[in-house]
C-alpha cells in the first residue's frame, strides 16, 4: 500500500509542522510527504511568506494547484497526484477530517510513536538555539534575584519594592519583559510564592510573603525560531524555616545526584528513582492524604526543543534507555501545603561523544 | 444510543475546554458530559488547582477515580460507569486515541459544527473580559504612537529612537511590554513597514523607515481569563505618498460601511462585499500576478474570544446571517508589494437589544 505522510495543523500548535516546514503560522496548513517530495499547501494570505521562510527542500504550493481552498479537495488531489491509497499522520490529526478522508476511500493511519523520531536527537544547530532561550530565561531570573535583593520587608512580612507591594504579577512582569528584550514569548512564567508554589502549575498571583520560598519557574520560546529554554529557581527573601533549607538541600542534591547518571544507555526509572532516594534520606515522603498529594509527585525532568515537553521522559514510568543527543531537564521538586515548594531545574544535553554537558549556567543559592 | 460528551486537550490549546472547565493547564486533561453529570478528570499534578478554579457545575474527578492515568482506561470507566455507548467529541480531537476507544467498541462521533455553538453569543461578562483586553491593545498602540511620535528620521529616511535604530522588534517589545502590564500575553504582535506590510501575517522585522505605512495588528490575551483583544491601526511617520493616503481613505471608509451592516439577520457576505464596493470606489482591486496576490484578500472579520479566531466568519464565503450576542472585528486591508499595507480594525459587538456597538476607543490617523 502507497502511504504518504500528513500534517494539517498550524506552525504555533505542532512543533511537527514547525519542525518539517520550517516556519510557523497563525493559522492551519497542510505539509505532505509523497513520492519523494516534501511540501507544504498555503492558503494565498500564507503563500509568500511560506516562499520566503520555507526550509530548504520544502516546496511551497498554492492551494489553487490542488483544488483550492478545501483541505478534503487538496488532499484527494495529492493522493491522486502520487498515486497513494492514504496518509500517516501524527497521533493529534483531527479526527473529523480523518474520517472524512476515509470516507473517500483513502487510508488514514495515525502514527503511535513521534511522527518525526529524530526531533529527541538535537543538532548542535538545536543545541545551540535551545541554549539562547536558556539564557535569556536566565537573564530573567537574574532580573528576579535583583528585585527580590531591592526588596523590603514591610512589618506583616510582605515584600515592598520601590514603595509597592511586590506581588507575583509585578516579579513576573520583570521576568517576562527582560526575556521579551531577548527577543522571547514568555507565556507562563511562574512565581509562585508559599503555599501557592506547593501546586506545581500554580503560576502565583498576589503579594509575595518574606521568609517564604518563591518558585520560579520561567521557560521562554523564542519568537524567531520557536525552541524553548526551561529554568527552575526557588529562593527566600528573608529567613527560612530549617525545614525549607533541608528541603532545598535535599531537592540540590537529588538534582545533581541525577544530573550525574544521565548517560547513554541509562534508565531513566532508574534515574528518576534515584532523585527519589537522595530525598528520602534527607526524610522527605512523597504521598497523597485529604489535602492532595505531597512530596515529589511529577516526573524528573523532560525534553525540550521545539516543544517544551517533548521526548524522552525521565519518569519511573520509563524504561527506554537514553541516547545521546537528547537534552533533558533534570527537575525534581518537593511540596508540602504547610510551608510551599522547592524546585530547582537545569537542562543537561547528552552530546555525540556520550557526555553529559549541564547548559544551565546560573547560579543555584536559597537565601537571595 | 447512549453518547457522552468528551475533550481532550490543554486548556492553553483549546478553547472549549477553557469554557467547560473554567480553568487552564499547560497539559491535556478529560472533560466530559454523562448522565446530568460534568466533570474533568485531573492527573495528581493538577487535581489541587483544578479543585480551586473549576467553573461552578464542574466536578472535579482524580484519574485514581477512574482506573488511573491511562487515558483511555479513564474513557473506558467512564462509559461503563454512565452506561454510555460512546461519545461525541470536537472535531479536532486526536485520531490516534479515537481509533482505540472505537477500537474497544465504543462509538467516537466527531461534532460538524462548533462543539459549543453558545460560544459564539457572548454574555456580557464575556463582553466585559474582550473589553479588557481590547483595552490593553490600545494601550500598547498607544504607546507605539508614543514612541513613533518621539522618533526622528535618518538623512537615510530609517527611524531613529533614542538615538537607536527604531526595528520593529524594539516598537514590538514596547508594545508588548506595555500590554504585560495590563496582566497580558502577547505572542505575535505585528510591527510591519513597508514592503514586509504587504504580506498580512509578516510581524515585521529590521529596521522601520519614515513615510511607509506601519501596520500594527496588536492582539493581547488575558492571562487570568483567557479573553482576546484585536486591534490593528497603519501609520506613517513623516510622509506618506499619494497612494497611501488614498488606500487609507479607503480601508477606513470600507471599514466604517461595514460595521454600520452589523446588525441581526444581516448576511457575512453581503458585508464583506459592501466592503469590497468602496475599495473599488478608489481603484483598488484585488488580484494575482506573479508576485502573489494583491488588494484585498483576506476575509473582512471574524468572532473573538476565548479563540483569536472564532465563530462568525465575516467573509464572501459566509452566508449564514448574523445573531444578537456576537463580538466580532471588522478589519479590511490592502496590500500591494509596491508600497506595502493597510489595514484597520475595529471590534463590534451586537448586544441582545440588536444594537452594533464598537468596542473599539482608540483614534484613527494615517500621520503619526
């Protein structure tokens, strides 16, 4: 049977077409893999900007060559064009233009694994743009550190910054607009204090409190080339309680403990349990009782590229060994509703030759 | 048959589940209607925040409840547990999962029309967050008028800020920053002169010049709500030519008959013809050589909420009539490699009285 390969999707959602075609775009188009030709279908708003940006070996089309503006036209017509009976597509293809092409009598075959393998192995290229939104999130942050130093401590422990209370907006204000100068999309940085920073995806809102620890957790994309950076600090305007400095002792030494077994071959359960061991000896559970879970309940840490969560995982839930050329983040965390969470997150690319090369440059440090 | 109601997806990427769940996450989750009942299913890393920020009527369920974090294992539970023969879902939910709930004999029908065809009628509350957002739009306009105002011009005809070349990436970052202020996301303001204003989704780059056209089609979303704001405003600093004072006359006269048509019962394409009429009026037609398209070629507007692009399309393809309760922008443009573009949008809302309302304050001029 003659498949090709298909994509309808827009640049800003699918990392998979931005990754084919070169290019992003608000809206949805189609990308196409079919006796040997790779190309992409634009609409006339699109076409000359695809022209202009396309990646070499894309060719760029009209819809009109394919029957216009229709996505169920075009697509029979590339069928017929290169004699296939259907399409692989990846595993989020829109169910109802699947069924409708089945209903033309054409195969319609959704791809279990990534559509495109090769997006978990980054060229130094990818490396290298990965990098430029590390250190942009990093510039944010150090923005953030240099606040929260500006700081006051009003007498009900709130945070006071040039005469106002700093809040979670303001920090992430500072964050995002420092990352916005490096020329990054900041859509949810993360500054999440005291009991806030104990639910992982709580971006913050409100005053910050001092002696508290605050959880940022900034991940920029840049606008021009669409690869994310990923950076977790969590520091303490003021004192911390000794459980919060254990707690981020132990969160330090779990990350670096697993920072060290990433390597080609290894198992990231294995991995990812080790972090699990570094904070229970320092007597840190994980658990679940009325009020949720507590402890270190998310995965270690992820790909990233041009999806900020992308393969491989580092879970117990995985066993795949790695290869080289993935860059991962190493993330473990601790929260406990009583006093808020520890984060800390660097990303580590495991180069050709097999070592494990750490590209987060920033400093790691609790009292600010 | 007995069909639930099922999605899956992030609260970032889709809208329909940010209007059923009431909440966002950077992660897929289920949401689901069966036997009276509406609930999501959160994984342990969201399941506190969901608890917080559920829309009242929405039970929140853990995945533990249903047999897991297997995705489909949750599905499977919840037709077993509601007696259901399967589920009718949106029409871009991913093929890959439908082939396997199918393939467990349950039914997966794929919805035509809008999942939640109400979206398109707004409550004034949603009224009032589109507002808001618009708002912070002609705020960031505001200060890109601002800036421009401030720039002198080089003996080479750029622009010049603060002693800086003024790009569009600079006047982007103003305008950006200046909404993030507001409690904004911004992702793809567009600061485009010249040539590069010719192509509708170009967002500008290098250098801006004195006596082109500017376009700047500023589109904000609401972190907190999730609510779109749209806005675009052309501007020239110094002079512009006799052609771009024509084509501005134009747009906005075309702009300014079409939103007096808004009104209920009123036919998209009529609309957008009566748009097409006046451009004529001044000798701009619409076309294609062999540079690409040219004149007017995008659709005349389209509904905003929770999505940029929403339900109703005001285009020559749309003949469905208008309804009380719809936000939509009406935004004509024209475009020709020569001289670059012009478009200016307003958005209009035609509230339960049937009256077209233009939400949109901020000023038109050509001369900035």
């Amino acid at each position: 049977m003659a498949l090709g390969r298909l994509i309808i999707d827009s640049g800003e959602r699918s990392a998979n077409l931005r990754y084919a075609s070169g290019f992003s775009t608000p809206d949805d188009f189609i990308w196409f893999e079919a006796g040997g030709v790779r190309g992409v279908v634009m609409s006339s708003l699109e076409y000359n900007r695809a022209k202009s940006f396309a990646s070499p070996g894309v060719a760029v089309f009209s819809d009109d060559e394919f029957g216009g503006p229709n996505r169920l036209d075009v697509i029979k017509n590339i069928a017929k064009q290169w004699y296939l009976d259907g399409f692989i597509v990846p595993e989020n293809f829109p169910l109802l233009l699947a069924d409708k092409i089945r209903g033309c009598g054409l195969t319609v075959q959704a791809e279990e694994k990534n559509f495109f393998p090769e997006r978990e192995f980054k060229t130094e290229s990818e490396v290298e743009k990965i990098t430029r939104s590390l250190r942009a999130a990093e510039a944010g942050c150090r923005r953030a550190f240099e606040v929260l130093r500006e700081a006051d401590i009003s007498s009900e422990k709130t945070l006071l910054w040039n005469g106002v209370p700093l809040t979670s907006e303001l920090l992430r204000f500072e964050i995002d607009s420092t990352m916005m100068k490096h020329g990054m999309l900041a859509t949810g940085t993360i500054c999440a204090g005291g009991f806030q920073g104990s639910q992982p995806h709580n971006t913050g809102s409100g005053v910050l409190y001092a002696d508290m620890p605050i959880v940022m957790d900034i991940f920029p994309r840049s606008a021009e080339n669409g690869y994310w950076g990923d950076l977790t600090r969590t520091v303490v305007k003021g004192k911390p309680s000794s459980v919060v400095k254990k707690a981020y002792e132990a969160v330090l030494e779990a990350r670096e403990t697993a920072k060290k077994l990433i390597a080609p071959g290894a198992n990231p359960k294995d991995i990812h349990n080790a972090a699990v061991r570094v904070l229970e000896k320092y007597g840190f559970y994980t658990g679940k009782n009325e009020s949720g879970d507590y402890g270190f309940f998310h995965g270690l840490g992820h790909g990233v590229g041009l999806d900020i969560h992308e393969a491989p995982r580092l879970s117990y839930r995985v066993t795949e060994p790695l290869s080289k050329g993935i860059v991962v983040t190493v993330e473990p965390g601790l929260y406990y509703p009583e006093w808020g969470g520890i984060r800390l997150e660097d990303i580590v690319y495991l180069d050709n030759s097999g070592k494990a090369r750490c590209l987060t440059e920033i400093e790691d440090f609790l009292i600010v």
